[in-house]
C-alpha cells in the first residue's frame, strides 16, 4: 500500500461513504466489508486504489446495474428508508 495517495478527499470520501452506507442499510444479516487494493497505472510512479464494498444484503436486481453510476439514481419509487433496493447517487465515482 503506498504512504500518500493523492486524491480529491471530499469525492473519495463521498462516494466510500455513500456505498458502504447502503451496503448497512439494505443488510439485515451478514456483514459488510471494505476492501483497498492497489492496481498498477501505466504511468510511471502512479498507482490507482481499488476500493470495493461488499455485503450480503439483498443485491441489485440485473436489469438495474446499469443505472447504479447515474447521476442521482434510485432504483425503487419507494421512499428512503422505506425501499427495498439501494439508492445511490455516486457519479462521481466515475469522475
């Protein structure tokens, strides 16, 4: 794992935030796990962080997956708190 990493703090920690937040909220049993992991960057002296969050909640139907890294989408009509599919609004994940 490198020492510094050089990011934009406010995105990294929105986005961490935001997926492990509805990875808790839509996990009744098992757990939740986050994951760093670094991958080679074709640019000299860089590296890129792979961040994933992992839990054992209900999932995202198939047809929805596409939609996950649109801006402000929910996948259900319900409201929050009420839904039975996460909402993520992570567009910047994509930067």
């Amino acid at each position: 794992m490198p020492q510094l990493v050089q990011a934009d703090q406010t995105r990294l920690t929105q986005v961490v935030t935001n997926l492990v937040n509805n990875a808790l909220k839509f996990t009744e049993q098992g757990g939740v796990s986050v994951r760093m992991h670094v991958v080679e960057s074709k640019k000299p002296n860089h590296c890129r962080l792979r961040v994933s969050v992992m839990d054992t909640g209900i999932g995202i139907a198939e047809d929805k997956l596409k939609t996950v890294f649109e801006r402000f989408t929910r996948l259900t009509s319900q409201p929050p708190g009420d839904s039975a599919a996460p909402a993520l609004a992570c567009q910047s994940a994509r930067g």
